[in-house]
C-alpha cells in the first residue's frame, strides 16, 4: 500500500483536542478479528491487562505479564489503523522506578506499534509520568479503581465513598494531568466524583463506571458483548454474544451426532481421473 492510501490514524494531540467537546469512543480489545471490527467505530482501543480476566481466566489483572500484554497489543496493532492504540502496562512492571517503566515501557512500544501505554496512577507515579512522556511515550492514566490494586483495596469495589478517599482520587488525576498524562480513565466512581475530576482537569476524562459527562467513555469489550453471565453494574450488555455462541454449539453438536453436518455443500468431491 503506497503512503497515500494509508489510512490516517488518531494521534494523541486529536485525543487531547476532545476535552469538552465530542466524547471519546473507546473500547478495549485483545485479538485481530476483534479490533478489525472496532476500528470503525472507535478513537481509542485499549489493550487492556483485563485481558488476564476475560480471555486467561484469571481472577484478577495481578497474574498478567508484559509478556501477554506484548502479544496481545501486536495482534491489535495487526488490524486496527485508524483508532489509536494504548496497550496497558501490568501489575509490576513500572511502579518500583520510571527507569524500569521507561525500560517495559518502550519495548511495549517498539514491540507492538502501539501510540501509547496505560499505568495505574497512584500518588507514586507523577515522576514516571513526566519521565515516560518526556522521552517520547504517551501515558495515559487510570485513577478511581485500579484493579491492579485490589489487594490493597479489598476487591474490585466502586471508590470515593469517603471525602478522603474522594479528595485522593482527584488529587491522583490532577497530578497525573499536570505530570503530562494525555487523558485520564476514571474508573468506579460515582457520577457526582467523576464529574469532579473532569473539571477539574485540563485533559479528557474516559469514564467507565462513571459519569456520562466525562469526556469519553470505555467498557471491556467482552463483558459490552454479553459474554458473561455477570458484569459489574456499570456495563450496558449490547449484545448476547454468551447466547449466540450457546446456540451455535448446541445446533453444531445436534447436526455432528445426526451426521447432517457436514453436508453435501461442505464436503469436497473431486471427479475420479
Ligand atoms: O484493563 C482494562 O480493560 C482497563 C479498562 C477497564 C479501562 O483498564
């Protein structure tokens, strides 16, 4: 494909532009096919470490390696051109210095293509913020509930009930911000705190869990689908995809015990020579 036909892929400067004005569409993805389909419709994909939950089976995002996320982010990178691309960094491989984070950080992107990271962003992580992006790679945070953090916090329960916990929140985006995040998810808040913090911040805010007055919005893709059985409270099931594939397998396993499948229009049949 020449230079000219290429696709124009959204940049993070255009993401930042959003602030106050069309939300952001994102969505996470984890494989190919998927984020060939997604790429229409969205700004952003995240290859989100929930990854480890809805495709690995793991009880939470802690088990997820830079190894997983690298594999993940190049089969999204493969089939998305358009949306701009944010793979998440995991659980232990960017809290401890910026130096380490620099160092997974940009093997991430070097490895897969991505535009961007994702890091959980607690009081610590305004040194490796500025530290990432002065060195050429967006960060975009995540405050509110930070699944990487739920032994900490006790599971994966919506935060800021108390005006402490609240006013840490708040401060934990303003830093982000200010230490050059380009955008800020704010995840398991109620509507009232999200709305807070994307006042009072000068870059867009994707809720999930949230307000719908943030800047965009985010959902894990398959849990949007209709996968799984439970989902937390704040996931609209846009689909039954757990119910298509039920009957799928069910009308497949009836026709291969009944010999019907495969029939004459799925079998080769080649003329004797
Ligand atoms: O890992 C993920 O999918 C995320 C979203 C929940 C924002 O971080």
């Amino acid at each position: 494909m020449s230079a000219q036909n290429q696709v124009r892929r959204m940049t993070v400067p255009e993401i930042m532009a959003r602030k106050g004005k069309v939300p952001v569409v994102c969505l996470t993805a984890y494989d190919a096919p998927t984020a060939a389909i997604l790429d229409e419709h969205c700004d952003l994909i995240l290859v989100g470490d929930s990854v480890g939950m809805v495709v690995h089976g793991l009880t939470s995002t802690v088990g997820v390696t830079l190894d997983m996320m690298i594999l993940h982010g190049q089969a999204v990178m493969r089939t998305a051109k358009k949306a701009l691309v944010v793979v998440d960094l995991p659980f232990g491989s960017y809290e401890d210095s910026p130096i380490t984070a620099f160092k997974n950080a940009s093997r991430v992107m070097m490895e897969t293509g991505c535009q961007a990271v994702k890091i959980e962003s607690g009081s610590y992580a305004a040194e490796t913020i500025s530290y990432l992006t002065e060195r050429g790679i967006p960060v975009m945070s995540h405050v509110g509930l930070r699944p990487q953090s739920m032994n900490v916090l006790g599971g994966f329960r919506a935060r800021g009930r108390t005006k402490e916990v609240a006013d840490e929140i708040i401060e934990n985006a303003i830093a982000a911000a200010k230490a050059g995040s380009f955008a800020v998810v704010v995840e398991g808040v109620s509507e009232d705190l999200a709305d807070k913090v994307t006042k009072a911040v000068s870059i867009p805010t994707i809720g999930i869990g949230a307000s719908p007055n943030c800047d965009g919005q985010v959902l894990v893709t398959p849990d949007m689908l209709g996968l799984f059985d439970w989902t937390p409270k704040f996931v609209k099931k846009y689909g039954d995809l757990k119910g298509l594939i039920e009957t799928c397998a069910r009308n497949y396993a009836k026709e291969v015990k009944a010999r019907s499948f495969p029939s004459d229009e799925f079998t080769y049949k080649f003329k004797k020579k």
